[in-house]
C-alpha cells in the first residue's frame, strides 16, 4: 500500500489584484490556482529557480511521450509537432 501523501492544507488571503494575477497565470498554463501556489512557494522556500514555463514544456513532452507510446502510427517527433501545433502557447510566462 502506498504511504499517505504528507502535504497538509495551507490558506492565506491575498488582495484581490494578486488573487486574479494567480488565477489568469494559472489558468494560461492549464494549472489549478494551488497547483501554481504550491509550485511557487515551494520554489522560493528552496532556493531552486525553475519557472512555470519550464513546467509547462515538461508537461508538453510527457504529453508528445503519451501520445507516441500510444499510437501504432505516430512517432516521438511527430508527437512533439501534433502537441506544439494543438497547445496554446503562452510567450511571456513568469512566476
């Protein structure tokens, strides 16, 4: 049997300007509004800079991985296109 995840539930109160800037950024990257909270509070507590966009092309390649694992007809490269080609692009992400 698995271990029980050891995240525990956090809230804060943030204006309203921050709360719609997290929310459309969220949004923009197809995260949830804690998924990206998390994401960035766990990034500065740590010191590690990877950014939301840096996420997002992870999820893109696992994404081009799933679709050629999957199909008799559609190779690594040709996934990465169909993904590239079907996927908004967001130009200017920051955290």
């Amino acid at each position: 049997m698995a271990a029980k995840s050891q995240m525990k539930p956090f809230s804060t109160r943030l204006p309203d300007d921050v709360r719609a800037a997290l929310q459309a950024k969220a949004q923009a990257l197809g995260l949830t509004e804690s998924d990206l909270g998390r994401m960035i509070l766990i990034e500065k507590l740590s010191g590690v800079e990877s950014s939301p966009a840096a996420f997002v092309n992870e999820l893109r390649s696992l994404a081009a991985l799933i679709i050629a694992a999957n199909s008799d007809t559609i190779d690594l490269d040709q996934a990465r296109e169909l993904v590239a080609h079907n996927v908004a692009s967001e130009t200017a992400v920051t955290p």
